[in-house]
C-alpha cells in the first residue's frame, strides 16, 4: 500500500515506540541506581573493620573532616568537568543545609558513643529509612506509598533482628534517656540529607550532575564537622598518626565517602529518599557476613530470621521499582 495515502502512518509508528524507549531508559537508570546502591551497602559496611584498626584515641570528628576533604579532592576533577560556573546562594545555602546534616549525624554519633549503647545506636539508626520517607511527604518528594512503608518495616524488623543476634539474642541493654535523644536527632539529620537533595532537584535548586552535588555538598561537610572538631577535639592529637593511620584514612575518604556519596546522590536522581536509605538495612547484614568470615565460631540460627527478613525487604524494593 502507498504510504502517501497514509500520511499518520510514520507518525502513529513513532508514537508507540517513543514512550517504549522512555520506559526502558528509566527503568535503565532505575536499575543502575539499585545495583549502586547494593555497591554503598558493601563499601559501607567494609567501612568498619577499617576504621576499627586506626590507633585509639584519635579524633574522630577530625578524622571525619580529613576524610570528606579528600574525597572531595577525588571527585574535584569529575566537579571540574561538570561545573557550568560558581553556584548561586540559593544553592550554596542548600549545600549549608547538606552540610549541616552531615555535620549533626557525624558529631551526634560521636559524642553519643561514649554515653550510648552500641545495641541503642543500632536500634536508633534503624529508624533512619522511615524518617526519610515521613520527612520526604512533608517536603513533598515522597508519594503515599504503602507498599514502601511495608517494605522498609519489614527491612527494619530484618535489621533489629541482627541486632538482637549481635547482642546475643538479648535487648536488656536498650534504654532511652538524653544519650540517645541526641543520636536520634543525629538519624534525623542523616535522613533529612537525601531528601533535601531530592528536593534540590525536584526545584531546580542543584545541579542534575551527580558529582556536582556531591563535591559541594562534602566541602560544606568538611568544613562544619572540622570546625567542630578543631571546637571540641584537640587538633594537636592528629601527631599521633601513623603510616598506617594515614593511609586507611585515605582508603575511608576515597571508598567509604567519595563512592558512597557520589553512588547515593546518583540514586536520589531516580529513586525517592525512602527507598535509597532502605539500603542501610543491608550494612549490618554484610557486617555480619564478615563477622562470619574473621569468626565463625558465633555463626548461628539466631542470625537467620534477620538475615531473610533484610534479603526479603531489599529484594521486594527492587521488584517494585522495577514494575511499571
């Protein structure tokens, strides 16, 4: 048949298959972001065998200030290559307020590690994913969602489960007094950091360019937690480090901060602020994983319901986004 007696002909071809092809590239990008966000998980949870071999009595908020500057070094020339030009205040001042969060997690989980449990601190934290989500409708980048809600429940049962088993099978030692109010506002800032990024991008405030956001975003971190540090903390301890200190300081700034923040705000470009932190349930499951491998002796059923409860959440989240 002549296709000049059909002149839509081209069109109505076209038409099926752009939204096809917009389809696929989102699920695409959807899916890049859940296998990096698998990736922080790992890096992250690698993270703590790492910092616990620094020499005692090192200053950590100094420490952290050290490492947000030189992952920031890392990702300066990526920044360079994406910059269009000095940010404007309104996006400087986001920065702050990123900055600011970083800061109140960082400083929180340090000054209440003296006065807190590590079983409270790992039941707080737990909260973070669905802190995340309330404060995410409330700025208006999360949508009622609650098959979501269910899912990061369910991920928070698998967590709290591990540290149960951590604490061998015991909760005796959770309670809650000003040590852990404090570090409760610390989870509240770590959750309020990918949602004011989403909303940085929802308004056009920040840059679409992944690294973009977050080079400035650890300067502002850097600087608040190391005026912090310089505050409460005696910079002259920073002497005692060692060839080895040195060097897993730089292994924490470039994989447990440069790729970690850069893999969460490639993530934040795609997916809503519940379901990138939902990702921090997975941290102690790799911890345990390498508690297993340094001690098998402690492996045991009373990991398991964790374990799957985790694995299940983790494994329902990406079903979901994957669905159309």
């Amino acid at each position: 048949m002549n296709r000049s007696h059909h002149p839509h002909a081209t069109n109505i071809s076209l038409g099926n298959h752009m939204p096809e092809t917009r389809m696929s590239d989102s699920r695409g990008g959807t899916t890049r972001a859940h296998l990096g966000m698998l990736l922080w998980a790992l890096f992250v949870g690698l993270s703590f065998p790492a910092v616990g071999l620094l020499t005692d009595g090192l200053p950590p908020l100094l420490l952290t200030a050290m490492r947000f500057s030189i992952a920031a070094l890392v990702l300066a020339p990526l920044a360079w290559s994406q910059s269009e030009g000095r940010p404007g205040w309104r996006t400087l001042l986001l920065y702050a307020a990123m900055g600011l969060c970083l800061a109140g997690f960082f400083g929180t989980m340090f000054w209440a590690a003296h006065r807190v449990s590590a079983l409270s601190m790992a039941t707080l934290f737990v909260s973070v994913p669905l802190l995340a989500y309330c404060l995410g409708r409330g700025l208006g980048v999360e949508q009622p969602a609650g098959r979501l809600l269910a899912i990061l429940a369910l991920g928070a049962s698998g967590a709290l489960g591990l540290a149960w088993a951590e604490n061998g099978g015991d909760f005796s030692g959770m309670q809650f007094g000003l040590g852990e109010l404090g570090f409760f506002f610390g989870c509240v800032a770590s959750a309020l950091y990918p949602v004011l990024s989403k909303w940085g991008l929802a308004n056009g405030t920040l840059p679409r360019q992944a690294g973009l956001r977050t080079f400035w975003s650890l300067i502002a971190g850097a600087l608040l937690i190391g005026l912090m540090g310089f505050i409460w903390e005696r910079p002259a301890s920073l002497l005692r480090m060692n060839l080895l200190d040195l060097l897993l300081v730089i292994y924490l700034g470039v994989f447990s901060s440069a790729m970690t923040f850069f893999l969460q705000q490639r993530a934040t470009s795609v997916l809503t602020p519940g379901a990138v932190t939902a990702y921090s349930y997975l941290v102690p499951f790799v911890s345990m994983l390498l508690l297993f491998f340094d001690q098998p002796a402690r492996m045991g059923v009373h990991w398991l319901p964790g374990s799957l409860l985790v694995v299940l959440a983790i494994g329902l989240l990406l079903r979901r986004d994957r669905q159309p």
